[in-house]
C-alpha cells in the first residue's frame, strides 16, 4: 500500500473549501428539493419490510412492479421529511450477496430524534442486531441485505457539531 502523504490531503480539502464552499448562509440556492429515494437491492422482500417497518419503524409507504425488470418489485420506506429509501428485488437473477466495495455505496445515514435513537438502539439489541456506537450520536449496522446504515441523532443539516447546510 503506498504511503499517504497527509499535509498534501491537508491541503488539497482546504483548497477545495476555499473554491466552492459558499459563504454563510449556507444551504442556499440549490438546484434540488430534496432526496426523493436512494435505491438499495433486497435478496429478500418481506424480509427487508420486516426490518425497516417493523424493526426500525419506517413505514411501507408503497410496493408495485420494478419497471427494469419483469416481476421484480419496488418498494419504498418514508423515512421523514418527504424523503424515501427504496428497494428492487430481482427475481431469477441470482445476483449474489451484497457487496461493499471501494467506490461504490459505503453507507445510508438517516437522521432520527434523540430519543427515538435510543429507542432504536434498544429495539437492535433486543435483535440481535450488531452494531457500532461511534462518536455518542451515531450507530452504525448492516440490514438483512448486507448493507451498511447509520443511525444518527444529529439534528439534519449538522454533523458531530459541525454545521454540514
């Protein structure tokens, strides 16, 4: 593995800083409304509806045919704020495990109410459910498709104290 050279990393993230973020206020004039869905793959449908419904209390807001692929099905979870996580399955495909991979999708973080983490925290381990306590607001887990999710306590738009919008 080639050595990183740290100061030089340093210096390319304050470069970038000072070319294109915008001064105070921030979250200003952006072309977007809003995350409408992030699309995941479930090897198994009522399987990830048990999890993100019932374990974690995202309700199923709708499941109909996946347009891309004949008898497969999408399906979505509200996961506050008119924002949605949405699954595919795709029967007959044998598509494999889930994969993380280097430049591929690392993590979902979905922010929740203080005490409603904590309320979630004890739901996972009355799971079963591993995960890692990072940082005091935020955990981190895998859903019963292998992909990695982060629950946070941090209000939206702030990141471990740091104003992220």
């Amino acid at each position: 593995m080639p050595e990183i050279d740290l100061a030089t990393i340093d210096a390319e993230r304050e470069r970038l800083r000072d070319t294109y973020l915008r001064p105070e206020p921030r979250g200003s004039a952006s072309s977007a409304r809003g995350l409408h869905h992030v699309a995941v793959v479930a090897r198994d449908v009522e399987e990830t509806i048990r999890f993100y419904h019932g374990l974690l209390e995202f309700p199923l807001t709708e499941i109909f045919e996946n347009r891309d692929h004949r008898g497969s099905n999408h399906f979505f979870f509200d996961i506050g704020n008119g924002n949605l996580l949405a699954f595919f399955d795709f029967p007959g495909l044998d598509l494999g495990p889930y994969a993380e991979v280097l430049g591929g999708l690392h993590h979902i973080a979905i922010s929740v109410e203080p005490e409603k983490w904590e309320h979630l925290r004890r739901k996972l381990d009355e799971a079963g459910v591993e995960y890692l306590r990072e940082s005091g607001t935020s955990i981190y887990f895998r859903d019963p498709n292998g992909a990695r999710l982060e629950l946070i306590a941090d209000p939206l738009g702030e990141m471990y104290g740091t104003k992220v919008v």
